[in-house]
C-alpha cells in the first residue's frame, strides 16, 4: 500500500474513533439502555448503532456527498428527521421514567427490553444523526483526494463499523459492572431525566440550527 493512501487510512480511522468516543445521542442511548435494563440491551443497541454506520459508510463510499452538496433539501429532511426523533426520544425516556416510578415491582424482569426495541433505537439514534451524515460525507470526501482502491474502501468501512460495535459493547460492559451499576441505580432517577432532557436539547438544537 503506498505510504500516501497507509497515512490517510490511519487518519480516517483515528477521527472515527476519536469522534466515536466523544459523548452523543450514540452514547446516550447506549447509557440508557445499559444501565436501565442490562449489559445484552447495550450490545444490541450497539449492534443498531453499528448498523446505522454501515448505511453511512455505504452512501458516503459511493459518492453521495456530490448529490448533497446539489440538493441541499436532501440534508434538510434529514436534519428535521433527526431532531424529530431525538425530540420523540427524550419525551419516551421521560415519559417512561414517569410510569416504572410509580411502580413497586422494579426487579429485572421488569426491566427487561426486546432485541429489536434495543436494535432499533440504536440504529435510528445514529442514521437519522445528521450530524453523522457531515462526518462520514466529510470523512470520506478526504479519503477520496487520495484515489483508493475499492478494496481499501470496503476495507476502511469495515473497520469502522467495527470499532464503533466493539466501542459501544465495552462501553455497555462497562456501565453495568456491579460497583458502578448500584451508583447508578442510587441516582437513577436524576440520570434517566437528564438522558430524557438531554435528548430533547439535541432535537431543538438540529432543528433550530
């Protein structure tokens, strides 16, 4: 591989994890899912958010960014899309804290959550991020200058969609280790409500930006 395309693989992979490690709707929905229900719900949330990456990639790789910068409304339905649902989302968190507080039975099977819920809240999190779309169309767009190979795209792809997987599960096992699980259960209320606020924040920021 030449040293120029070598350079420029390493520099897209880096930005992508540094731009996956950095707290988002990603994170938040990863955080919810963890702590409110258990470690399986943050993997299959991860395995969503994985997934909403592979469509990034997808549309980026093939050039989609030309048709962005041409059709502006592309990205604006995209945005509005995004902000919808983060507002959706955080009005669901809130009003779901809302109904389990008045509940007495609280144990984990009453905590439980479906693969799909899990799968689908995740992969709607980050494919209707627009913030997402500039970062790959971006990403990519620099990639290009450097002429790549199919191979190496597929390649490039791949470990991105890789990282951010295996990025979320650690992050799930994490939050739910014993210790810092009961912590979060002690102030589990406070949390869920600011996850819930924060999502709601994020909507009006994207559709008021």
């Amino acid at each position: 591989m030449p040293a120029e395309l070598l350079s420029v693989f390493w520099m897209v992979v880096i930005a992508h994890l540094l731009a996956v490690m950095s707290p988002g709707p990603d994170f938040l929905i990863t955080l919810r899912h963890a702590t409110r229900y258990s470690h399986k719900a943050g993997i299959y949330t991860a395995a969503g958010i994985a997934t909403g990456v592979v469509v990034h990639v997808s549309y980026a790789a093939a050039g989609v960014s030309w048709v962005v910068s041409r059709f502006p409304a592309i990205f604006g339905a995209i945005k509005i899309g995004g902000g919808l649902y983060l507002i959706y989302l955080g009005i669901s968190v809130l009003r779901d804290h809302g109904e389990r507080s008045g509940v007495e039975d609280d144990t984990d099977a009453a905590r439980e959550i479906g693969i799909w819920r899990a799968w689908r809240a995740g992969f709607l999190t980050n494919v209707l991020n627009p913030k997402a779309s500039l970062f790959f169309l971006g990403l990519f767009s620099l990639f290009y200058k450097a002429r790549p190979p199919v191979g190496l795209v597929v390649l490039t792809g791949g470990v991105l969609v890789l990282n951010t997987f295996l990025w979320f599960v650690l992050v799930s096992l994490l939050l739910t280790r014993p210790p810092l699980l009961s912590r979060f259960r002690q102030y589990e209320a406070l949390i869920q409500k600011g996850i819930g606020v924060l999502f709601v924040g994020l909507g009006v920021y994207l559709l008021g930006s």
